[in-house]
C-alpha cells in the first residue's frame, strides 16, 4: 500500500527549538474513561478521504475507524473475518453472490445495502473519477469498458456487478480469483452512502462512513478530529471518546511531545530514538512484527535504468548494502534484513520465504563490484536515491545505503541520496515519473496475502507500480496463481512469479520492518496490528 510518512505543521516546528510545548494537543484531550479522547501523532494524507482513492498510511489510518467493509482483518492474526458479509458464495471462483447483513447505517442513518456496495466499486473502477485504487476493481467483468488504458470509458459501470436485491449482489470476474472474498477487507471495497454521491464536495470537507468513529472536524495541516459513533452497530466499538490526529512534520517532535506528556500516541518511533526509548517507555514501547518491507525501487521508464544488461547492474547493488550493519546500528533491531519480497508475517505456508532472494540480498563487495562492471556501470555515473525528507527517519539509512555502495565501488560521490521536501511533493514526483534513479518504496500490505505484495507492485501497469517494471513471465505466472484453487498450490506459483522479480531485480528488498510505537501513562490497551496501524478502537484512557 503505500509509503508511511509521519508529519508536524510548522509552528511545532518552531517551537521545539525553544521547548517542549504541548504541540500534540494532549493537555486538551479530556478526561479519561470511556468518553477520554487520544491524541495520536498522524501526517496528512496525499489525497482526499475516499475510500477508493487512498494508497497510503496516514489516510488508511482514518478510513479504518470510518469505514466497515464486507471483511475485516483480525487485529491480532490479520486473518480475514466476516464483518458487514452474511455470506460470500462461489463455486467456481468466478461467480460470487455477496449477502449483506441486515441493519448496518452509515452515520447520517442511512441504510447500508447492497447498492452501497456496488454504488462505490463502480465509482471506484470508472476512469474519470481518477481513483489511485481503481485497479483494485480490475479483476471484475467490464473494468476495460469503464476503465480503458486508453481512450474513454465505452461503459458508465461494471456490467461483473449486479444488485438482486437489498441484502444481496453478484459479481463476476474476469479471471478465476480464488482469494478474492479475502481481500474484501481493503478499503477500496467500503460501502458509500448517497451523500457521496448527491454532494461529493460536502461529503470530502466531513466523510461519512460506517464505522465506529465520525470525523468531527480536520484543519488540513493540523488536526483531524475522529469521535465515537454511538450507534455503530459492530461488536468491534469504540472504547475510547474519540481520536485526535495531529499533524507532525517530523516525527522527533512527536516523540518529544509523547515523552513531555503533551502526546498520547505515537505509531514511528524515530531512529534517532531509538537507543533511548526503552528507558524513557519502558513497557510503553511497542515493537513488533508487521506486514511492512522497505525496498528500492527503479525507473524503468528511464532507459539508462531499463537496458539488457540492468539486471546486473541492480543486482550488484542489492549485493553492495551491508543490511545487517545498517539494520543493527541505525535501527536498533526494528528492522529485520530482507530475504525475499514478501514479510514473515505471512508465514512459510502463507509464502514467506527466506532463502529465496539468496545470495543476491548477502552483501558480498567483490561480487557487487563485479556484477554493476559487467552490467556496464551505474547508468550516469551516479546512483540517487530519493526520498522524502519530512518523516520516517529516511535519510539516516538512505545515508548508510549510499555509504555501503560507496564504499564497495571506492567511490564517495558513487550514491547520495536525493532529499524531496514533503511526502506528498515525493508521491507526485514519483506518480509523474521523475525520479533519476532509484527511490524508496515501503510496502505495508494491504490483505495478508502474498499476492498482495507481488500483484500490485509488478504486475503491468498495476497500481502501485511505480517503477512501470514489466515482464510476461511475471504476469502470466501471476495470472496462474490466481486461477488457482488449491490455495497450496497458488502460493507456489506465486513463488514462481517471484522468482522472476528477483532474476530481474525488479526492486532490492532491503528490511522487514517491525511496528514501532510508545505511548503515554494516560493511555492503555495500546497495539498494533499486523499492519502496523494502531488498534485504535481499543484504547482506553484511563
């Protein structure tokens, strides 16, 4: 999904430099008990609220209290459960028939039916709306006709979708998907009211969703206001008053905050912290696995980065980055070297597999040298590694990245990194294809499914392939996997599928990482889940 980005408007950022002030907005959280409201550290998101619209972290975060789809993942195991589904029915793993379970509103009162379903998955897949989750809805019959690569739409919606009757709709794919009910609990898949609709531009200033929480209020740049829904009608409610998000523009200032006690919550902590914060948190420290790996990906639309011999090239530099060095030093264990492209929270059965990038994640200096000399060089003379500036603590490992390379190739202007000031400024570039060479691309799984982390990153013209890699062997492998019933055997082939990415070097896996995250003695019943999003509909304020 999406690249993490953690942020602070500029007044915090002044004043920090002179103090430790309540930036955070914690000492105007309340009281405690069930109506206590947490302030939580938050970066603003790329683009508006919608549901099919939003790839990254910091919208994800507020479309998972807004919204309830037909699935939800298990906080805890991330495995996909029944949430607004009575029932999803196939035999052939082409045909479903959705039910909808009878009752559920969205917070203004209207009823959630099957039309909100099928209302929203069209908006989504139509190409004028410009969705960045479109491609979500491409496995269902008619996405080429509401959604050409080129040229208009030759139809208004998708003719895979049909309403039987409140409680219930069909779809039809286009391809066997046997995994498809699972992904269901993406946020893509969330139901829309008529407001949506009737008044987008009203709808965008104050969403309205059918989860536990309602958006009160959200000065862009600042503060994003969720608050309790007393008549959510899930058994996942509210245990808390409501949630505050602050904006941080850089995510020492909110772990400053946290530690001033002007902070409830804060879901990255910084590398600069991360020496200090088991004596400043103690048990309030939380570090553990998630479905997120770190890669470097590459511009394939650049010639010089897409030529016969690049493989080499990109190859060599996997093999010229000590990972266990930078993941030891910088990131005090948080991060875990990267073995393949998937995450270990997906479990060997689930496709998770540590020997399978092999030799080409090792650091091995004299075969990098070797393998970017025979590749013919770094394309320019100089590898850019770009990245936003503004959250994640990006540029210390970026630094460590482009030290390693350096140093195998003898070189000190071999690789430096390419700061790019704000998330969004990098998301645009990125989205516009401007990058000159490599650029970070943080994966946080969507579904926790091994084509989640494959499909959507390498698959041609898929949606978050923002290098435009593309290879057949790649896409026909894929195409197999998901026509596959024997789930057993699906993530085999899906193995395959990988195995062409790294031959390739689509993109250098770099480090699994884990959640990160601290919080305040005001708080508890504080986790993450296996997204490394913060439970937030289970933290109590004391």
């Amino acid at each position: 999904m999406r690249g993490a980005t953690h942020a602070k408007w500029a007044v915090c950022a002044v004043a920090i430099a002179l103090a430790a002030t309540a930036c955070g907005g914690g000492s105007d959280s309340g009281g405690g008990g069930a109506d206590g409201i947490v302030s939580s550290s938050w970066g603003d998101p790329q683009n508006p609220l919608e549901p099919a619209n939003t790839n990254e972290v910091q919208g994800g975060k507020v479309l998972d209290m807004l919204f309830r789809g037909l699935k939800k993942y298990d906080p805890k195991t991330g495995a996909a459960q029944d949430m607004l589904a009575e029932k999803i029915v196939t035999t052939d793993s082409t045909n479903f028939t959705i039910t909808v379970k009878d009752g559920w509103t969205f917070s203004n009162g209207e009823k959630v039916t099957a039309k909100s379903f099928v209302d929203a998955w069209n908006y989504g897949a139509l190409l004028k709306n410009n969705q960045k989750n479109a491609y979500f809805f491409g496995y269902i019959e008619g996405y080429a006709q509401v959604h050409p690569e080129t040229g208009e739409p030759t139809a208004p919606a998708l003719s895979g979708l049909k309403v039987v009757n409140d409680t219930t709709f069909t779809v039809k794919l286009n391809q066997k998907f046997s995994t498809f009910p699972d992904t269901l609990g993406y946020a893509a898949y969330s139901p829309l009211p008529t407001a949506f609709f009737n008044d987008h531009a009203a709808w965008l200033s104050k969403p309205i969703g059918n989860g536990p929480y309602t958006v009160d209020s959200y000065a862009k740049g600042s503060k994003l206001s969720m608050r309790k829904w007393d008549g959510y009608m899930g058994s996942d409610k509210a245990q808390n008053g409501g949630i505050d998000l602050n904006v941080y523009t850089d995510n020492n200032t909110a772990y400053t905050d946290l530690t001033a006690g002007n902070l409830d919550l804060v879901d990255d902590v910084p590398a600069s912290q991360l020496k200090n914060v088991q004596a400043d948190l103690g048990d309030r420290y939380i570090n553990t696995p998630a479905g997120i790996i770190q890669t470097l990906a590459f511009p394939f639309y650049d010639k010089a980065w897409n030529t016969p011999n690049g493989a080499k090239v990109r190859t060599g530099l996997s093999m010229a980055i000590n990972r266990q060095q930078i993941t030891d030093t910088i990131f005090q264990k948080t991060r875990t070297p990267a073995k393949d492209w998937t995450s270990p929270v997906l479990g060997t059965d689930g496709g998770f597999d540590d020997t399978l990038c092999g030799s080409a994640c090792e650091y091995n200096a004299a075969e990098a040298k070797k393998l970017i000399t025979e590749g013919g060089g770094i394309p320019g003379g100089q590898v850019k590694i770009s990245y936003n500036a503004d959250t994640g603590s990006h540029k210390e490992w970026v630094d460590a990245v482009c030290n390693s390379i350096n140093n195998v190739l003898g070189n000190d202007q071999a690789c430096v990194g390419n700061p790019i000031g704000t998330f969004a400024d990098f998301r645009n570039q990125i989205g516009q294809h401007k990058m000159p060479g490599p650029f970070r691309a943080g994966w946080q799984m969507d579904y926790p499914l091994i084509q989640n982390f494959l499909q959507p990153l390498y698959y041609t013209n898929a949606s978050s392939n923002d290098g435009q890699w593309t290879n057949a062997d790649f896409d026909k492998l894929v195409d197999q996997a998901n026509a596959e019933t024997d789930t057993a055997k699906a993530v085999e082939t899906f193995k395959q599928a990988e195995e062409v990415v790294r031959d390739q070097m689509a993109a250098i896996p770099l480090w699994y990482q884990n959640g990160s995250a601290g919080y305040s003695e005001r708080v508890s019943n504080v986790s993450l889940n296996p997204f490394s999003v913060p439970v937030y509909n289970e933290i109590k304020v004391n």
